[in-house]
C-alpha cells in the first residue's frame, strides 16, 4: 500500500480525476445556480466580474492539468504494457499502439475528442456574450463536460465483465462520476461565489448568497441521491460479499471512502437545516457575513474530504476488487 501511494499512475489518475471533476462543476455551477443571481436587481457588478473572472481561471488551469494529465495517464500505461522508458514508448510507436489498439486507447481518443469540444464550446461561449447562443453554448458545454467527466468509467473496473451486466455497471461507473462534478466539482464556484458576495456586500448579497447556496444544495440532493444508488450498483459488483469491507485491502479502503462520503453528507444537512435558513432571514450585514463565514468553512471542509475521495479512488482503480481477492484468499 505504501507503494501504491506514491506510484505515478496512481498519482497521475487522483490529478486527472480531481481536474476533471472540477472543470464539470464550474461548468455545472455556471449553467444551474448563478444565471438567477445574475437576474436579480439591483445588479451585483463587481461581484460578477471577480467571480467570472477567478472561476474562468480555475475552469482553465484544471481543464488544462486534465488534459495533461490524461496524455501522461497514456504514457504511464504504455510503459507499463512494453516495460520500457518514456524516450522509447514515445520514439517506437508503443504509445500510438496502445492509443489505437486498444480498449482504453479508444476511450482514450473518445475522451481527448470530447475534451477538445469542450475547449472549443467554453472558448465560442466567452465571445457570445448575453444572448441565446451563448445560452445554448453552455448547454452544450455542459454537454461535454458530462461525455467527458462520464467516459472516464471506461478506465475502471466497469469495462469488466460481459453483456448487459458490463453495461450496467458502466452506466452507474458514469452517472457516479457526473454526480461528482455535480457536488463536488461545483462545491468551488459555490465557495468563490459566496466570498465575493460576502466581500463586496453589494445591495441584496445576503439574499443572493442565501438563494445560491439554497439551489446548490438542491442539486447537491439530487447527486447524493445518483451517488448511493450508483455506490451501491458498483459494490454489488466489486464485492464478493459485506465481508470484503474487513477481509480485503480493497473493502477497507471503499469502507474509508464511505465514511468520508457520510462525513460530507453530514456536513451538508447541517448547512442546510442551519446556516441556509439563517442567510434567508434579515439579519444585519455583519451577522449574515458570519454566517456566510461558516458556510465556506464547511464548504471547505467538505472539499477537503471529496477531494481525499479522490486519491481513494485512484488507489481503488488500480487494485483487483474484492471480489477477485476474495475469491484468490478462498
């Protein structure tokens, strides 16, 4: 295990799977909370500039880190599949093979196809201004972002098995992946948000903050809700029993990932049933800025533990499941 933690791919996986997950929330965020807070008068001008302008540097680096990443995945799996040095893989030809011969290097160009549209979509939307095509070139990015974010199953254990069981599994592999971008990935522009409101106090900001974080947990509901039933599809697969949460490194590991998962649930119905409704009453700017404090405290908190989810995860993806285990001890 502790080679595992500092293995490149495993590393290279967490950086790929984190930078993707955020570039779908921004995107996410973007098309689902802010547009109604923009809407509302009087207008938050210096707030929307900030936000604009840090979350579309965000969006940026991490969709660049992704694709970067993604072209590191491939190289690191290249070297693996012909045991040689990155100067040989690249100067052979090994990497093209891969790329074109196999399962993962079609997903792989699959993915890096879906990644480019989505540069090119974010890019045309930026220079359409307020107008109807740019609403439907968020749309569409969205679009992307979810092909995107949702085609990284197929370098994970859901390409195992056969027929319509395979399908299954890839599908709740895809819809729990998109439901991390949903929350997680858009836990970030939630936390850029409210600390720019918080900082200008433009007319009307506790309201707006109240509003944005209300429609966030919202939608934050609905990916919890994808996330367990897609969780539990998964573990039906992998594994070989509830007693492969104890008896194997594989379920101990999923079993730390769970309660990091309730952690961040708990968090978020204490902001729900605590903090939002405090913002949605009129309280005096410096009691609402406190509270608006400790919503991106725990935002942060919840960050944290998604984002400790994530290196979870890019052990989990290189271990044989539970069930092979398992079935190996039996």
């Amino acid at each position: 295990m502790e080679g595992m933690l500092i293995d490149p791919l495993v590393i290279v996986r967490d950086f790929h799977l984190a930078s993707t997950v955020i570039v779908a929330g921004i995107i996410f965020f973007d098309l689902l909370i802010v547009p109604p807070i923009w809407r509302m008068k009087p207008p938050f001008g210096s707030t929307r500039a900030s936000f604009r302008s840090s979350a579309g540097k965000v969006l940026w680096v991490s969709l660049a880190v992704s694709i970067a990443s993604a072209l590191a995945w491939l190289c690191l799996l290249s070297m693996r599949i012909g045991h040689k040095g990155f100067d040989d893989v690249i100067a052979d030809g090994t990497v093209w093979l891969v790329l074109s011969q196999t399962q993962f290097g079609l997903a792989w160009q699959l993915r890096l196809l879906f990644g480019g549209l989505l540069a090119a979509s974010l890019l045309l939307s930026r220079t359409a201004g307020n107008t109807r095509i740019a609403h439907g070139l968020r749309l569409l990015s969205a679009l992307f972002a979810s092909a995107y974010l949702g085609s990284l199953a197929f370098a994970g254990h859901g390409t195992e098995g056969l027929g319509s069981w395979q399908d299954i599994h890839l599908a709740a592999d895809c819809l729990h992946l998109i439901a991390a971008g949903l929350w997680l990935g858009a836990l970030i522009p939630l936390v850029l948000l409210l600390v720019y409101l918080s900082r200008f106090r433009e007319d009307g900001w506790a309201l707006a903050a109240a509003r944005a974080g209300s429609r966030f947990s919202t939608l934050g509901i609905l990916a919890v809700g994808v996330l367990l039933v897609s969780g539990i599809i998964n573990a039906a697969f992998l594994l070989g029993g509830m007693h492969s949460l104890i008896d194997t490194g594989y379920g101990r590991l999923l079993l730390s990932k769970v309660v990091l998962f309730a952690a961040m649930v708990s968090l978020a119905g204490v902001n729900r049933q605590y903090l939002l409704p405090r913002l949605s009453r009129h309280l005096g700017a410096d009691q609402a800025a406190g509270t608006v404090q400790k919503l991106v405290r725990s935002a942060l908190v919840e960050i944290a533990l998604g984002l400790t989810i994530v290196c979870i995860v890019g052990l989990l993806g290189i271990m044989p499941p539970a069930n092979d285990m398992a079935a190996h001890m039996h």
